[in-house]
C-alpha cells in the first residue's frame, strides 16, 4: 500500500511538472513593449546590483551587458505612479533588478550548486546553508523577474538635483539578504524599519503591484502582461 501511494505521488510530481513546462513559454527576443524605465521615469535611481560585482555571488551576472532597469511598458507606467507621489516629499524609488534574463537565473543555479563558493556567505546569507538555498525558496530554476513586470527597488532621499543623500530609510536588512528578517512581516523588528516596509508595500500595491512573503524590495505587476512567458534577451543598451 505504500508502495502504491509513493508512486501515485511521483506520477503527480511528474504530470504537474510536464503541465508547468507545457504552460512557459521561454522567448529569446525581445518585444516592442520592453522599455529602459529611466526614459519613462527620469528621476528613478538605478543601481543594477547584477551588474557589477556588488551581490551575492561577487560579480557580474551573465546576460547584464548593461546597468539598465527594462520592464513591460505597462509595469513601467505602474512604477511611475509611484514615483511621481514620492518625488513631491524628496523621495526617490531606487531600482535594484527588473527584467532578468533566463540565462541569468541559469548563472544563479549553477553559482548555488557550488558549495564551496562561500565567500559573501556573512553578509548575504550568514543564518542558511548555501545547500538550502534551493529548499528555502531563495534560488529558483525559474523567476518573475524573466517575465518582465517584476522589479526589486527600495526609497532613498533626494535632493533637489536627484542625487542620493546619505540619511537613507532603514528596511531593516539590504537588498538580498537571505534570511527571515528580510520577510516583510518579520515581526522583531524597530518601530521605524516596520512603518518603512508598510509604507514602500502600500505605495507598490496601491500601483497594481503584489508583495512577495519572502522579500520586502521585490514586487510583481498585478496583471502582468506575459504571466507564462520567460524571455532570455541579454540586456544591453541596443
């Protein structure tokens, strides 16, 4: 009998992940509807974390050729709203990833899968072994962010001339931070750091945006336009 009900699930297991891999689509162009976000939202602040060497693997993630922040046009015009209130209290939003491409999640596997590659382990993942990156949800075959309308940001303060000043809003841990207390309703946390989390999600939610349970700077456009398509164009500045 438990033979019976072992093999039952495996055929489960197996159906649900043919029926997932009938439903993605996986593109390799890019469509006429991804835009740079900064030339809809000049005033955004973009430090593309992947980049450059500032993240949780130490360098540059394959598929960046460029440091720039593209999106669905309808996921950017959603983010402008956003900023548009917070630029009237000397506010910014600060992107820190948007559309990633399927080559680069493949980079973010192949990086997990090597356990002795544990020299940013302190500052981004002290409290997890990198073996349960996997099983704690933190590194996936597949991500959102592949389907154009996902974007990791935060708020900084501006000055008159939009550049950052150094009295930043504390959300409690920096971008990618793999740990509970990065989870947006992590409870043990300063009065302050709680109201700056409830107040970057009700902006982004009150745009079309939902939350993710597992981290505070990432966001999904409610009615994304491609919610089964994963495209895999490098970025670049053509």
């Amino acid at each position: 009998m438990v033979k019976i009900k072992f093999i039952i699930i495996l055929v489960n297991i197996m159906l649900a992940q043919t029926l997932f891999a009938n439903a993605m689509r996986i593109v390799k162009s890019k469509l006429h509807d991804f835009v740079n976000v900064q030339e809809i939202i000049p005033s955004i602040r973009v430090d593309m974390k992947y980049y450059g060497s500032d993240n949780f693997v130490g360098r540059r993630i394959k598929g960046y050729s460029a440091p720039l922040c593209l999106l669905t046009e309808k996921a950017a015009l959603a983010l402008k709203a956003v900023q548009e209130q917070l630029i009237q209290n000397d506010l910014s939003l600060i992107v820190y990833d948007c559309y990633r491409p399927q080559t680069s999640v493949n980079d973010f596997v192949q990086w997990a899968q090597t356990s002795s590659d544990n020299k940013l382990k302190a500052k981004y993942y002290p409290n997890v072994n990198k073996s349960n990156l996997f099983k704690n949800g933190y590194i996936a075959y597949h991500s959102g962010h592949s389907r154009g309308s996902t974007v990791d940001l935060s708020i900084v303060s501006i000055d008159s001339r939009l550049k950052i000043l150094p009295d930043k809003l504390d959300f409690g841990s920096g971008f990618d931070f793999f740990d509970p207390s990065a989870h947006p309703s992590y409870k043990k946390l300063p009065a302050q750091v709680k109201i700056n989390r409830l107040f970057l999600q009700n902006l982004m939610m009150g745009a079309g945006f939902l939350p993710l349970e597992t981290e505070w700077w990432h966001f999904t456009l409610k009615n994304e336009p491609y919610p089964n398509t994963y495209f895999d164009f490098p970025i670049t500045h053509n």
